[in-house]
C-alpha cells in the first residue's frame, strides 16, 4: 500500500468523459413554498468510446453514497473506472438522502443514528475474521486511517425503511426511463432498490448483479424487517391487489410469484471470509430461483479469489474482484 496521498501516488493516467444531473424529488407544497423530496444525484462516466451495449447503474449500500464506487479507502480507482475501461457506459447514483442527494428530516423523516466506527469495523472488518479475512490489510479498530475513510462517508438509514426502499425504486425508475434498458450493479443494502426496479420496470432492467446484497428472505437484519422476501417495501406479485398480508403469506410459503422476475439474469456474489456467510446468499438464491429468475450465485473462493469480505469492491484486491462480474456482464448481456 502506498504511503503517498492519493492525488500524487503512482497511479496511471486515465482518459474519461464524466457529468452529472438529478432525478427531480417529489414536489410538496410547505409553509415555505413548494419543495422537493427526494431528489436522487446522477454521475456518468464513459471512456472516449462506449462499446458495450448496455449502460450499467451502480447503487450503494447502506449508509454508503456513490464515492464508494469510485475510489477506495487507500485511494485507488473503484469498480466504477474498472467498468469504464472494458468499455461501458456508467451511471453512479446517491440514493434519495444519501451523499449529494439531499436529505430532508421534515420530508424524508427521521434518520437513525449516522455509523459508528464500531459498526463499520462489524461490517467490514470484524476483529473475528482477521485470519481467514486477509484482503481487509488495514487497522480494523476505530482509529484505523483507512477504517476512517470509509466512516467518513457513510452516514445513517432511513428510520423508516418501507419508505426509503420505495422512494430509491421511484427514483431508479425515473433514471431507468432516461438511459434506456440497463443493468443494476447493486451493493448490500442497496440490493432492494435493485429488486424493487425490476418489479416495477423488468423490460428495462438488462440483469442485475447483487454484491453481498442483504438476506436470507423474510429475515430482520439489524431492524430491517425484509417483509417482502428480500425487500421491506411490498412487491407486486401475480396476484396483484390482494391483501398485502395474505401476499407475503403466499411468498413465505412459495404460492406467490413476484412480477417481473421471471428469466430475469442475475448474478449474487459473496466474498468467502464475510460476516454475511456464505449460507444467506444461498438462500437468497434459492429464493429468487423459485420466483423464475435465472440466478448464478458465485462465491469468489470459487474462482480462486479469496480473503474477501463485505466490502469485497473496496478491498486490497478489488481488481480482482470485478474480473467475475465483468466475465459475467459480457456473457449475459
């Protein structure tokens, strides 16, 4: 690891076209005049040629924003340039409240807490997993430099996580409109967003690749209920216009099928030493094969990559851990 700051290590020269524009929030009347709610920050990057077919959307987890695509915590270039260079089109978004995208206690509602450097160290770099976790290679305690940056730019979740879920897949849907058919590289609370799209807009969803995405189906994880399988927010099923409880009945139980997912393409991936297991995804994929989607669950051990943990795009090997998502990307899109 390089010792320098970022902006003057030996990194290599890159040529890319970038810019930005919003999703415009929800207009609300107030005492002070008509404001927006939710409003979702876009950034596009493209090389000086775009030579795949499909544009890809990346979404952050948690209480992350879209820098944690774009650069590491020891300064090297995220997933994001990485895609740029095989040649895709690339859009980086601030989920509504998140980064750039303003956040409104009086619209949006009341936040948790933001993150501690104690529940970032248990999310990505778990004293525990230290041994088997061998590409996390900084300070796993509050106080670590790289720990920090990664703090830095997270900040809470929605108190009401129904309602962040549903503002995300609006907003997704909105962008979705804007770029034509895509497809969604989603990150572990970001994951629902993705789901909760494709419900709503499957003709303009291409596949989606779940990174470390939040599961097992029907669990309560850290207080997000995922009522809805593996979002909180309600899908549409093929019985539309049921009672919402006799629908997350009939998904318990496998009668019930979510719209949209049938032959859809997708891509789980986990790291082989995170906190999640191994066992979530699989039954997270187990989950989303009997909806019809089409679904390869991949565990980087698999392929030879190994040490990887929740936060897998931002690891000391994050160029090798795209390489299966990219193999992936050409041969199903």
């Amino acid at each position: 690891m390089s010792t320098l700051p970022p902006f003057i290590a030996s990194q290599p020269a890159t040529s890319m076209r970038r810019g930005f524009f919003w999703i415009p929030g929800d207009l609300v009347e107030t005492d002070s005049g008509t404001r927006q709610r939710g409003a979702m920050y876009v950034e596009w990057l493209a090389g000086a040629e775009v030579t795949k077919p499909v544009p890809l959307i990346l979404i952050h987890g948690g209480g992350g924003q879209g820098t944690d695509w774009l650069g590491t915590p020891d300064g090297r270039p995220g997933w994001a340039q990485q895609f740029v260079e095989a040649g895709y089109l690339v859009y980086v978004v601030d989920r509504p409240g998140f980064g750039r995208s303003p956040y409104d206690e009086e619209l949006l509602g009341k936040s948790q807490p933001s993150m501690s450097s104690e529940t970032a160290s248990f999310l990505f770099a778990p004293q525990e997993a230290e041994e088997k976790h061998v590409q996390w290679p900084w300070g796993r305690a509050p106080g670590s430099r790289e720990l920090e940056q990664l703090v830095a730019g997270q900040s809470f979740l929605f108190s009401d996580r129904e309602f962040s879920q549903d503002l995300d897949a609006r907003r997704l849907v909105e962008l979705l409109d804007i770029t034509g058919r895509a497809a969604l590289i989603t990150h572990s609370a970001g994951a629902p967003a993705g789901w909760l799209a494709l419900n709503r807009r499957s003709d303009s969803v291409a596949g989606i690749v779940a990174v470390e995405p939040m599961a097992p189906p029907f669990a309560d994880i850290r207080g997000n209920e995922l009522k809805w399988g593996l979002t909180s927010a309600p899908v549409v099923t093929d019985q539309a216009g049921n009672d919402g409880g006799q629908e997350q009945s009939r998904l318990r139980d496998g009668s019930a099928r979510i719209a949209g997912f049938a032959g859809a393409p997708m891509l789980l991936l986990a790291g082989d030493a995170s906190g999640f297991g191994r066992g979530t995804q699989i039954q997270a994929a187990e989950f989303l094969r009997a909806q019809g989607a089409d679904v390869e669950a991949l565990n980087l051990a698999g392929c030879g990559i190994e040490g990887n943990g929740h936060g897998l795009i931002l690891e000391k090997n994050s160029n090798e851990t795209v390489a299966p998502v990219l193999q992936w990307l050409d041969s199903t899109l």
